[in-house]
C-alpha cells in the first residue's frame, strides 16, 4: 500500500483513474488526518496524508452547552 502526502486524492496513483472510494478516514494527530482510498479500476488501495487547520474542541467546549442548563 502507497502513501501519498498530498491535500487530497483525485486519482489513483497507479492507474491514474478518477474512480476512486474513501474506504476510512482516521485522526491520527491533532491536526493530521489519514484517508484510506481504494481504486475501483485496478483495485489499487492507498493512503494519503492531510493537514487540517481545525483544532479539536476541548471536554470543555463540548460538555459545556448540554450540562449548564441541567445545573438549577
């Protein structure tokens, strides 16, 4: 399995075929994501590496709106 570090994938990079399927998108970092993709054409499986400029919200951001109006 290839890995590319690319924004984001069009096209495989064996076949150069556009039909191509996001099988799994993880969070590996707090800003870096990993996209599994696999090639309908050639069945070719890779992975490409993205950069996000989002941050994770904290506990606190979370749970904030929900468990402030339970307090009376």
């Amino acid at each position: 399995m290839a890995s590319i570090s690319i924004s984001h994938a069009e096209k495989c990079p064996r076949c150069a075929s556009g039909l191509v399927h996001l099988e799994w998108h993880e969070r590996v970092k707090e800003r870096e994501f990993q996209n599994l993709w696999h090639c309908w054409n050639c069945n070719n499986e890779f992975v490409t590496v993205v950069n996000s400029d989002e941050t994770t919200p904290s506990v606190e951001e979370i749970t904030k709106p929900f468990f402030t109006s339970l307090v009376i």
